[in-house]
C-alpha cells in the first residue's frame, strides 16, 4: 500500500508547480486538560509557542504535565491506587524552502517509571498551485520502562513510524486528506503492573492472577481519510474515517461526523466519533490454566470494545484582527472549552470489581469526561 | 533489520525521484487562488487547535487498542 502510493506521489511531485509555501502562524496556547472517569482523574497543562525566525524558519517548543491520580479497574483488583506525575516536552524547527517544508522535532516524556525519547523528520512538498500538500514522515522512538516496586527492572522499548500524507483541495469548498501510517516496535510492550487471571479451582472465586507476558514485537499499519465541507451559509461539516490493522489481530474501525458553526465572535463545534475494535488474539478475559499460552495479556485496551465520544465546544475569539483593538504585538487572541463524553462498553472484559464469582461477573464499561480550556494567542 | 532496510529505502526513493524531477513544468491548477476565500476561512482548518488534537488524540491512543493514520498532513492547504 504504502509503496503504491509513494509511486502516485513521486509522479505527481515531477509535475509539481513552482509557488511558494507558506509557515505555519505564529501563535502561543496554554491550556489546561482534565480527564475524569473510571477512577482516575488527570490534569494538568499544556503551553505551545511558536515563532518565526526570518522568512523561512518556524520554531516551536511544548511543554505538558499529566498529574494523576489513579484508582482504576486495573489497579483496584490487582494493585493499590497511585499518583504520579508525566512532564513532556519538544522542541521543533520548520524550514521552509520554495514550496518545500522540512521539519524536525525533538520529544521527551519523563515518568517515575517510564522515559521516552522520540526524533521526527518530516519533508513537506506544495504542488498543483498549491492544490496538494504532499508529506513523507519518519520519527525513532527510545523509550525505557521501569518498575517503581523493583529497582533492578528495566527493560527497553523501540520504535519507529513511517507515514505519507496528502491534503487535497478538491473543489472551492472541499478540503481532504489522506495519511497512511506504519508503527514498528520492539521490546517490552506489556504493562510492568498488569496480570491476567485464570482458572483456579482451589480460589474462593474461583480464579487466581498471573503477570501478563506480551511479544516484543509489533507492526500496525492505519490509513485515514478526512472531508471537511464548506456548507452553503458559512458553516463546515466534517467527515472522518480510519482503518487499523496489527500483528497482534486488532482491527479497527474509526470514523466520525463533525459540525462547525460560527456565530458572531463564537464558533460552536459538535462532535460524533465512534470506534470499534477486535481483541489481540493472546487476549483471554480469563486463562483455562496458569501458563496456559505463550503469550498472554489482559488488558482492556486490546480486547474488543466499541467507543462513542460526544464532544461540544465553543470558542470565543475576544481579540479579532481588525485592526482596531491590539494588545501590543498580540494581534488575534481568542478562549476555547470543550467537552468530550466517553462511554467505552467492552464486549469480554468482566468487571472484577464487583467481587462476584467466576462466570457471573459483569462486563466492564467506562464513562468519562475529558475537559480541554486553553487561551490561543496569535502575533 | 532487513525489513527495517527495505521499509527506508521504499521512502527514500521518492524522495531522489522528488530531487530528480524538481523544476519541471507544473499543471493548471483547477481551483484559482482567487476562488479559496472559503478554503482560508478559520472553519476550513483541518487542524486549528494543534495543542488540543494532540492531547485528545493521546487520550484516545492511551484508551484503544489503534494508533496513527490521523494527523494532518501538514503544510497547510494553500489558503493564506
């Protein structure tokens, strides 16, 4: 798939036309972020500053906390309730050269027990009068994972993601994009923390926990799809939908329908996304016997579920760029909040929580709320 | 590791042909600069909230089992 498409866009690039690019808008956002649900709480912010240097170099630098709080399914039946806190940061460059960008960035995430480090390279090609973007990426990930119970535990993690986009203008009001990505990674990829359980006739309830034991090797591949449609008022209508393909047999199926309406200084945004998945094929909600298999795992995240999210936001653009109203270099500023509903139903994932016995327990389902309220500055 | 090899050299292919082929005549484009008021308006943006998409797209990464096939391709769309 992805060398088909490389061929398509090797060709359209030698008819590329010769128009110039152009650098993404200097901006600052601060935002704060809370998720709410199935007994964990995490907040914290997140601050993006991006500023030109000279007519062709864009640089960008984030910094973001996760500060949680966690008594969730998982570590309520197996483990204690914990916080910890996550720091991020990146710093990236965009060059830009005729009608080529090519972008660098640099990411790193520190945890108590968990560090990563990712490298990202991206070349960017405007052709067609700027009708396409054409983009190739790479990025190498070196993450290591630790234990916070047991000193002399650590194991590492290697990753790299390939992808190739292509953003179409289509028509005066039709914009797309097309992004096919492919995720390699070798090493330690289960959780430290988490068991499955099994068959265990000499327990009160019938099973007993096991440490969880993942391959050390994974390759997924997605391609998605997105449509956003200038209606005939000033209103846009978005479509979205991405196909997910693993080693480990999950598949999966994401779209979702958007509505953006402007009004006065407000612009209202409504959300529908849904999501669909398979379980990997060593995932047992409950083993036959300890050892059973060779690889086994119990975590929710790769057994089958299906997910809908209902997001509503509203931003308010308090600065407009009329020239009227300027608050020394600041030129545009506006304050965006939003909500996102989660409800996750998992189709073989039972509720242990409940401390029923084997076979009567009923299956888990995740509600959650994740609040986003962030300034945007724009100079 | 041999895998790793052909996946790097299906990408930097292109990119050679990318250099090869620079500077070539172009074709018309269909939809003039003239007609993309509509596409330069704010609503338009494919990614507007660069901040906020990658933190809920983290939230999702972090609750299912798919990752990846949904950024935006970047570069803008020709609109400014």
């Amino acid at each position: 798939m992805i060398r088909r498409i490389l061929t398509i866009a090797a060709l359209l690039l030698a008819y590329g036309a010769a128009n110039a690019g152009v650098l993404p808008d200097d901006r600052a956002d601060v935002l704060y972020h809370l998720y709410d649900g199935g007994g964990v709480e995490i907040d914290g912010p997140s601050v993006l500053v991006r500023k030109k240097v000279g007519k062709s170099v864009s640089l960008v630098g984030n910094y973001y906390v996760d500060m949680v709080s966690s008594a969730s399914i998982d570590v309520i039946t197996t483990a204690s309730p914990y916080t910890e806190e996550r720091k991020q940061w990146s710093l990236g460059m965009d060059y830009l050269r005729g009608n080529t960008t090519m972008r660098v960035n640099y990411t790193s995430s520190e945890e108590s027990d968990f560090d990563a480090e990712t490298v990202s390279f991206s070349v960017s090609q405007d052709m067609f009068g700027d009708l396409t973007t054409l983009t190739l990426s790479y990025a190498l990930g070196d993450d290591l994972v630790r234990r916070s119970d047991d000193d002399t535990f650590e194991a590492p993690l290697d990753r790299q993601i390939y992808g190739v986009g292509i953003t179409q203008i289509l028509t005066k009001n039709l914009i797309s994009s097309l992004n096919v990505e492919t995720i390699t990674e070798e090493g330690f990829l289960n959780n430290p923390y988490r068991s499955v359980r099994y068959f265990d006739a000499g327990s009160a309830l019938g099973y007993s926990f096991e440490p969880e034991l993942y391959p050390n090797t994974r390759t997924s591949n997605a391609v998605g799809i997105r449509m956003r449609y200038f209606l005939p008022y000033r209103a846009a209508l978005e479509g979205e939908y991405r196909f997910f393909t693993d080693t480990w047999d999950i598949d999966g199926h994401t779209a979702s329908l958007s509505y953006i309406h402007p009004w006065k200084d407000f612009t209202f945004t409504g959300k529908f996304r849904y999501h669909d998945q398979t379980g990997a094929h060593f995932y047992r909600d409950v083993f036959p016997r300890a050892q059973a298999t060779n690889f086994r795992g119990r975590d929710k995240e790769i057994s089958p579920l299906t997910s809908y999210t209902f997001k509503l936001q509203a931003a308010y653009e308090f600065l407009r760029d009329d020239g009227n109203d300027t608050w020394g270099f600041i030129k545009r500023a506006k304050v965006t909040a939003s909500v996102n509903i989660l409800n996750v139903e998992y189709h073989d994932f039972s509720d242990l929580s409940v401390g029923e016995v084997l076979g009567s327990e009923p299956l888990y389902q995740l509600d959650a709320n994740v609040i986003q309220v962030y300034f945007s500055f724009f100079y | 590791m041999d895998k790793r090899i052909f996946l790097v050299g299906r990408f930097l292919l292109p990119l050679l042909v990318i250099g090869a082929l620079s500077g070539c005549g172009g074709i018309e484009p269909w939809v003039k600069p003239y007609e993309r008021d509509k596409l330069a308006d704010p609503i338009m943006a494919l990614d507007g909230d660069p901040v906020s998409t990658a933190y809920i797209q983290h939230v999702f990464e972090a609750r299912e089992g798919a990752r990846g096939g949904e950024g935006a391709a970047g570069g803008g769309c020709g609109c400014n």
